[in-house]
C-alpha cells in the first residue's frame, strides 16, 4: 500500500477551523435525509450509525438528531475535536479508514464528502471497503459517495473565492479540463484569517484525489464481500438521480450489502 503523497490528516488539520464556512451553504439536512430514505429502501431498520471519515460533524449531526446512535471516526485529529464539541453524544476517535478494527454491527455505515477519493495508492480502496464492511451488520448498507470526471474537469479545474465573516477562501483548482479516468486530482485551499485589525494569518491546505471508475470501485467492493445495491447520480438539491453519469453528475453515490450466498445482495 503507497502512502498519500500528501496526508489527508495533514490537509485537514489544517483546514479544519475554516472547513464549515467553506461548506456554510451545503444542504446536509436534505441531503443525508435523500441517503437515509434510499438506504432504507435496501433494507436498513435499525438506526446505530456509523460515520466513517466524519469531519467536523456536520454529516452525522441530521442522524444523530433523528434519533440514530452514532460513532464516528476522521484521520484529522483537529477534526475530531470540532465535532466532539458539537456532539458530547457521539462516541468519536481518530482513525485511518484504510485499518478500522471490528467495531461493531452498524445498520448504516456511511463514508461522505468525497471521502474516498483521498485514497490514491494502490490498494487503498480495498483496505478501506473491506474495513467498512467488517463493521456492517448482517443487513446492514454502506453508503459513500465519489467525485466523478465532471468534477474534476470543471470544479477542480477553477478558481473561486468565499468571502466569509471573519475569513476569506481561495480555492485554486489544480486541473487541466481533460481529465481522464483514474487520474491523480489536485486543488489547493488558502485560508486567510484575520488574527487582529488587518492581520491576517494564510493557512494553505493542499488535497489530492483520486478518481475512481465504477469498475475499479465494484471490484473493491467485491473482494470486502460486498455488492453495489444502487449506484446513483446525485442532482444539486442533494437528490439522486437512477441515472449515474460520470459526465452529467458531480457524484456517484453507491449503495453497498453483503453478498448473500449465491453471489447476490440479500
């Protein structure tokens, strides 16, 4: 297994004071309430959750006020932090997605936000299916999401800029437009926050990805005894769409059960 070029701890540690202004206009209400019905629709009953590469929060926090028990882990230890503050409730550590231990049986298992395509060395992907799965309860579905192409050749590929109340973002797409599959993907995020009256203080945090094709992914899938219940493509609204197009969506969204005997999903 080759390490990340530049650790996903690394990068969100460092962004992790500025990372839910840069994500202030994100649905996550509607759009884990999209996730939890689907998931539901393949099965799901029970409402333990958990949140695997969990950030600050903010993608367990609708769960966790609709009842679910949840547990979530993140390899940024400063993103760790915020989310505990948010959520006493929640039992959350530090840990590598690539090497979860056992545990337990989760209902719901999720890994959002494009969390997956920060595994870019060989063999990180299937390390950290198969970690998932071996915390997924019998009938049990596992929910992630992937950046696709269209992503990469548009919104990797630009510069943009958030004005925020006490912080200005500058996001710098680091992407030609002509991406092709399984590419390596870059971008780099400058906080500049104001430490006292017209200082400010530049945090940069760099993020490589990586694309993963559908096939790639299923056969990560297969080899953690898993197998893709539904593969959607996720609309701007946070909705999924039946159709999932690498070139029409800005995420796949992949819906995961056991293999029953016989080879099927149960």
């Amino acid at each position: 297994m080759q390490p990340l070029a530049t650790s996903a701890a690394e990068t969100y540690d460092a962004l992790a004071p500025f990372y839910d202004e840069l994500t202030r206009e994100h649905d996550y209400e509607g759009w884990t309430r999209h996730l939890e019905e689907t998931a539901r629709q393949f099965g799901v009953r029970g409402r333990k959750l958990l949140d695997a590469a969990c950030g600050t929060g903010k993608s367990f926090l609708p769960f966790l006020g609709r009842g679910y028990t949840v547990t979530g882990c993140d390899i940024s230890p400063e993103m760790v932090a915020l989310a505990s503050a948010k959520a006493p409730a929640a039992d959350l550590f530090v840990a590598d997605v690539r090497a979860l231990g056992r545990i337990g049986s989760f209902d719901l298992v999720t890994c959002l936000d494009d969390s997956v395509n920060y595994l870019t060395g060989d063999g990180d992907l299937d390390a950290a299916l198969a970690s998932l799965a071996r915390n997924l309860a019998p009938d049990g579905v596992l929910v992630f999401d992937v950046n696709t192409l269209s992503t990469y050749r548009t919104t990797f590929a630009r510069d943009m800029t958030l004005d925020g109340p006490e912080v200005f973002l500058v996001w710098r797409g680091g992407c030609g437009g002509d991406e092709e599959p399984a590419c390596i993907a870059e971008l780099v995020i400058e906080a500049f926050n104001e430490t006292g009256y017209g200082v400010y203080e530049r945090v940069t945090s760099r993020h490589i990805q990586r694309h993963h094709p559908r096939p790639e992914v299923e056969s990560a899938l297969a080899g953690a005894g898993l197998s893709a219940a539904g593969v959607f493509g996720q609309l701007p609204d946070g909705s999924l769409d039946d159709l999932a197009d690498e070139h029409l969506h800005h995420k796949l969204v992949y819906f995961a059960r056991r293999v029953a005997k016989g080879g099927d999903t149960p």
